[in-house]
C-alpha cells in the first residue's frame, strides 16, 4: 500500500494483507502491533489516542 493516514500521522509504504474480518468480527480491519513499533507510534488505551 502506498501510504494511510491515522488521526496527523503520515505512513507511506507497506506490505497489507487481506482477508474478510468484516463478517467474522464486525470491523474492517486489523493494523498490528508491529506496524506501531516499526513506525514508532503508541497506542493510549486509556484515552483512545495514537501518539508519536
């Protein structure tokens, strides 16, 4: 994928898989914990923020 945009941050050049969650889970996807690390992001949970 050519880039995604969370809440100001910029992200540009990622590999994405596919799959249907939608149906299982009732979301549209997953972004994994090791997309946060490698871009250097938190995740605040208590206030529901991504964070650099």
């Amino acid at each position: 994928m050519s880039g995604i945009k969370i809440e100001e941050f910029q992200l540009n050049n990622f590999t994405i898989q596919l799959g249907d969650v939608r149906e299982m889970h009732g979301f549209d996807g997953i972004i994994g914990s090791d997309f946060f690390l490698a871009n250097k992001l938190n995740i605040d949970f208590e206030n529901m923020e991504v964070r650099k």
